[in-house]
C-alpha cells in the first residue's frame, strides 16, 4: 500500500501538546499539596506551604471546591483535551478531512478559548476551596479560624464571577470547535 500513509494530525498534536502543559501544571499543583502535607506533618508542624491538604478535604464545607476544582481541572483540562486530539486524529489521518478555512478558526478557539478556559476556571475553583479551607482551619493547624460567612463574602464570594465568566469562555469555544468538528466530519461523508 505505497503511497497511502497517513501524515499525522497537525490539530491533535496542538491538543496533544497543550494536554502535556496543562499535565506538567498538574504534577506541579500535586507535588506543592504532597511537600506541603508531608511539612504539616512533621514535629513540630511546618506550615510553609500551608496546612495539610487532607485536612481541607476532610473539612468538608467550602473546602470542597478544592476537590471539586482540581478534579475538574483533570477531567476537563487533561483528559477532556486529551479526547478532543483523539476526534482531529480521526478526521485528519483516517477520514483525510482538512482542518482548512473558517474550521481552523474554529480550532484555535476550541483549543485556546474552551481549553485554557476551562483549565483556568478549574484551578481559580481549586485556589479558592483551598484557600477558604484554610480559612476555615483551626490555627493550631495553619488556619485563620473564620467563620462561613466571613469566608463566603471574602474568599469565595469574589471568586464566583471570575470562574463563571471563565466556564462561559470555555462552554463557547467547545461548542465553536464542536461546530467545526462536526461539519468537517459531515463533510467527510458526503465525499
């Protein structure tokens, strides 16, 4: 079958690549929670980098954003991106469909726009449940001893817009880039 081969996707490598960065900012972001636990735990308790994180998921309450943040960052901002490269493989090797004119726009939003978005949105959620977790910690244990109120109108309450505006973002450049996707395989079938 000479002559027949495949080139490689230039789209999914981009997805591919921005998945490699945003799994670089997630080791860093784990490894910082890991030191930082590890120092809480010692004797005496070393609170360079803040309290323990398990004692912000254990805390439950604001500090849930924490965990449902970095979660997110992970599906959406690695995995999710990770599974859009897969659909430019398919339609750029095996369905030979061009990524060309207004679809190339399409991806770049879809790549810059919903993925960065959604990664940004996801870690400001994580900053934020970490933050009012440690509000929310005894300061025997690195916190400030704050109450529900004080840390929904001063740690979270000014965070709300900014992550909304952020999935908004990111909600419009996967449906832009769902568009683009989408046409470019319909027109596929009709060749």
């Amino acid at each position: 079958m000479e002559g027949t081969e495949a080139k490689g996707s230039v789209w999914a490598t981009r997805f591919i690549g921005l998945t490699f960065i945003l799994g670089g900012v997630a080791w860093l972001v784990l490894m910082v929670l890991l030191i930082g636990n590890v120092l809480a735990g010692m004797t005496p308790p070393n609170y360079a980098l803040g309290p323990a994180s398990s004692r912000i998921v254990a805390g439950g309450g604001a500090g849930t954003w924490f965990v449902m943040g970095l979660l997110s960052f992970l599906l959406t901002g690695i995995v999710g991106l990770g599974m859009s490269a897969l659909f430019y493989q398919y339609l750029e090797t095996s369905l030979r469909a061009p990524i060309a004119g207004w679809r190339t726009i399409a991806s770049w939003v879809h790549l810059l726009v919903g993925g960065i978005g959604a990664a940004a949105a996801s870690l400001l959620m994580t900053y934020g449940g970490y933050t009012a977790g440690i509000a929310a910690l005894d300061t025997d244990y690195g916190g400030w001893e704050q109450g529900t109120f004080w840390i929904h109108t001063n740690v979270l309450g000014p965070l709300v817009l900014p992550i909304a505006a952020l999935m908004g973002l990111a909600l419009l450049g996967y449906l832009v880039g769902g568009i683009g996707i989408v046409t470019a395989w319909w027109a596929s079938r009709s060749t």
